[in-house]
DNA sequence: ACAGCCATGTAACTCGTTACATGATTAC
DNA sequence: GTAATCATGTAACGAGTTACATGGCTGT
C-alpha cells in the first residue's frame, strides 16, 4: 500500500483535511496524523471506515507524493508533522466526487448473519443475542449524539450534521425493527 | 487464502450450507460451488458480502480439509463436486455461533460519505446525488422483494424470512431518510 | 515516579479481489 | 452453430490489519 492511486479510503481522509482549508490558509497549522486519526474516529467510523492508525501514516505518506497534501515538519527531539490539504488536494477531491463512480453502501451485518442461521440455536439463544445487540445500539447511538451536539449548528458543520442526523436516524430504525423482531420471536410457534 | 482458521465469511458459507442438512441426509446430492454462489448472492449479499467465484472454491477447499463439508466427486469429462455439511460442520458450526464474539456492523456508504463533503460540490450536486440513490435503493428493495417471495411462509425458511423483512424495513427507512435530507436541502439556506 | 496521552513509523500477514485459463451442457 | 449458462480452478495483486518498536510530554 501507499504505491501507485488513492483509494476511496484516501479521499476520505483527504476530505477530513479539507474542512481546515480556511483556518490553515489564516495561518493555523495542520493536523498530524494522530489527530486525523481521531477526527477519523469520530466521523468516517459511523458509515465508512476507522482506519488503523498505522494506515492513517501510509496514507498521509502517499498523499504527500501525489502533492494533494503538504506537510509542515517541525524537528524537534521528535519530528512531528502537520498536514494540510493542497489547492491540488481540493481539485483532485473535487473531480474524485463528482467523476467517480457511486457504489451502493456495503452491510457487514454479523447479527443479520446469525439471525439468519437461528434453526441452528433456536430462538432463545437468538433472542439473547438480539438483545445484546439492543445494549450495543444505544451506546453506538449515545456517542453519535456527542459527535452531533459537539457540531452544533455551526454553517460549516451543515453536511456533517447532516450526516450525524442521519446515522441518528439510522440506528433510531434500526432499534425499532430490532424490538419488532424480538416480538415476533416471542409469538413464534416455534 | 485457504490455509488455518476458518473466518466469519467461511462460516456464513457452510451456514448457507447447513440448510440443506435434511434433504441431503434424505440422498439427495449437496449443492456444487457455482450453486452456492448463487445462492450466496440471494442471501448474503444483502447483509455479509457476495463473493467472488473463486473464493467459494477456495473457501470450499478449506472446509473440506478442515472436515466440515464433504464432498461427492463424479468424474466426467468434467469434474463436478457436490458438498454437504458433515455433522463436524455443524458442530463447528454451531460453536461459533454461540461462542465467538458478535461484532458490531459495519457499515461502508459512499453516499454517505460524499454528502459528509458536501461543501465541495453544493446542494445541487449532493441532491443530485442523492436522487440517484434513492432509485438504486428503489431496485434493491425490489430484487430483495423477490427474494422474500421465494421463500414463502415455508417455517423451514423462518429465520431467513425474518432476515430478509429486516432488510426490507431498512430499505424503507433508508428512502424515508433520504427523503428528509432532500428536502431539507431544498429549504436549506445555503 | 508513574500513568496516560501524544506522536510516528515498519514488517508481516490476512482477506478478498480481479485477471486469467479452461471446458461441458443446454436452449434456440 | 452459437450464445448462454454451468462449472472449476490458479496466480497476481491490493487494501487494510495486527504486532512490533520507539520515545516525548503532561498531569498527579
């Protein structure tokens, strides 16, 4: 990795790099690549990917070849770097957007996948793992909340709030079709 | 590929596999690998992964090492193998479903992910954008449809009609979001 | 002094994909 | 006869992960 052409996951982190565009061209520095890390975290996780920290550094390595990020190096004991997206980066991420093909969301969905395979357990180990989910839904979707407060409704925020209240949207559905599903568990006659 | 532990896409294999325990059981032949190809497409595709051709054959070669699935080889002009779930397969089999840990799932949207990016493009192409999704949506409910048809009310095909409904609820919900954004795009003062 | 966070990077490995290669059978 | 579908497999590659390695800075 880190040779030859940007992968969806580059564009992605190249995105996050671009919300600074205004503030860095004022002067303020970059991020490093510990902080996009957790600014990876706390939004592309929810639909798209959080990725290693070790693929945060390749990433920002092949991004700076390609000249769509430029980096600030400050030596000091320890070398630390502060990137920022180039007037390259914004033209490439633009044309990426609106040239490259769409694909249509992919579900890894481990409890579908178990559910599928119920006669092999039967419904109360089923409905156990169910409910689990149930516990890790509201946790998933207490911290989506935080992400979203901390957005406000701050205009430069619009599309990220947007794609907050969207995933809030998400798991509220998800947690509705859950308990219909734990329902019909209960009145199967099994 | 192919060597050591099976993983979660092995299992959902010889899960899709397991169905057909009884008939097999009963003499009839175990399915070859294109047909589990395909059915891997009507099933898994909508919330594990579909894949490629070639690693259901490798993925079938494994199984068979490890003795979760036997094969009937007729030799012809041209090999074929039919492969059955052995009672080691569904011992495996229902192992891991209650003891390895149920991740959480993860969801990878590029629509998402472009409308997160919003401010490089305008309303006007996100909606556009958008809109395009809503039909591909649109014809994956259908195609999904059709699957929860052919499965009928058959309480054989219990715990995969709950799957399919699931997803049918999420579709549903998805296009009723989508529409929200869209028209929160249209009166949004941008 | 010690914990926890800030910060960076390499190496080995795994999962899964695409490209390639081959050929039989069935329906029109 | 020819197109579509059935059927099987190998080789090369790519994207991302975990494990490993290192060390400064900050608060208690």
């Amino acid at each position: 990795m880190g040779q030859g052409a940007p992968t969806t996951t580059s564009y992605a982190l190249l995105g996050l790099l671009s919300f600074d565009r205004d503030t860095v061209a004022a002067g303020e520095p970059g991020l490093t690549g510990y902080e996009l890390k957790q600014r990876a975290y706390n939004t592309l996780r929810f639909y798209w990917v959080s990725p290693a920290t070790s693929q945060i550094y390749t990433e920002l390595g092949r991004l700076q070849r390609l000249g769509l990020v430029a980096a600030d190096v400050r030596a000091g004991r320890r070398t630390t770097r502060r990137y920022r997206i180039t007037p390259d980066g914004t033209s490439a991420l633009r044309g990426w957007l609106t040239t490259a093909e769409i694909e249509f969301p992919v579900l890894k969905h481990p409890v579908a996948l178990r559910l599928l395979l119920g006669h092999l357990t039967g419904p109360d180990e089923v409905s156990r793992m169910l409910s689990d989910y149930v516990g890790q839904l509201d946790q998933r979707r207490a911290e989506l909340r935080a992400v979203r407060a901390s957005l406000g409704d701050d205009p430069r925020m619009g599309y990220p709030a947007m794609v907050a209240d969207w995933g809030l949207d998400y798991y509220r559905d998800e947690l509705r079709t859950v308990g219909r599903l734990l329902r019909r568990l209960e009145s199967a006659p099994e």
